[in-house]
C-alpha cells in the first residue's frame, strides 16, 4: 500500500520559519513526482510546490523566494522548508505523489487532480 504520512508544521509568528516532511512508502520513490498542496477553511487545495524525478523544481508564485522543497531519496523523505511566513500561509499542507508527472517551467501548474496519492495532512498556523 501506499502511505505518505505528513509530519512538522505548528505554531510559528509571523515571519518565522517552520518546515514539514513527508516520508512515503510503498512507491518507488525516486521515480515519483512529489508535491505540496496547502488548503485553508473555505478554500481550494492548492499546489505550493513540487520536485520531479529529475530534481526538477516548481513553485506557486506567492511562496517562491520564501519555501524550498527538497528530496531524500536514501530516506524517501519530501521536506518543504518555509521561511517569512505570513498569515496567508497558514493551512493544513499535504504531501502528494504522482508517478508520471514532469515539470517543464518553475512556475507551479499542477492541480489537486493531477496527483494520484496524498497523505492526511499537517497544520501550519501563522499568529
């Protein structure tokens, strides 16, 4: 089976810095596509980040400068390192995985229904 199971994230103030990991399971990990979605209440799961197979990189524009993905394929872990944190960035992130994804452009494009596999999610609150 499958798993991806999200980990870090908390309370951190407003321009702080906080990361959160994902370790995965059940795939072959270094030739997935990973991803970060981020959903607040009341709103849509959006694409924060994703790294391919290649090592290839793409951020949503309101977080690039600020959030760095990175992937361990010894220890199959996906980390989104996040720094300047602003109350926007608040919400329940989740890690995502897909095995046929690319990435093209540095400008994120994927979708929530782009991704086959996703964990249950971890909190970030900014305050």
């Amino acid at each position: 089976d499958v798993q991806l199971v999200e980990s870090g994230g908390g309370l951190v103030q407003p321009g702080g810095s906080v990361s959160v990991s994902c370790v995965a399971s059940g795939i072959s990990y270094g030739s997935y596509c990973m991803g970060w979605f981020r959903q607040a209440p009341g709103k849509e799961r959006d694409g924060v980040a994703a790294i391919d197979s290649d090592g290839r990189s793409a951020y949503a524009a309101s977080v690039k400068g600020r959030f760095t993905i990175s992937n361990d394929n010894v220890k199959n872990t996906l980390t989104l390192q996040m720094n300047n944190l602003q109350p926007e960035d608040a919400a329940l992130y989740y890690c995502a995985a897909d095995p046929f994804l690319r990435i093209y452009s540095d400008r994120l494009v994927f979708t929530r229904a782009d991704f086959q596999y996703w964990g249950q999610g971890t909190q970030v609150t900014v305050s």
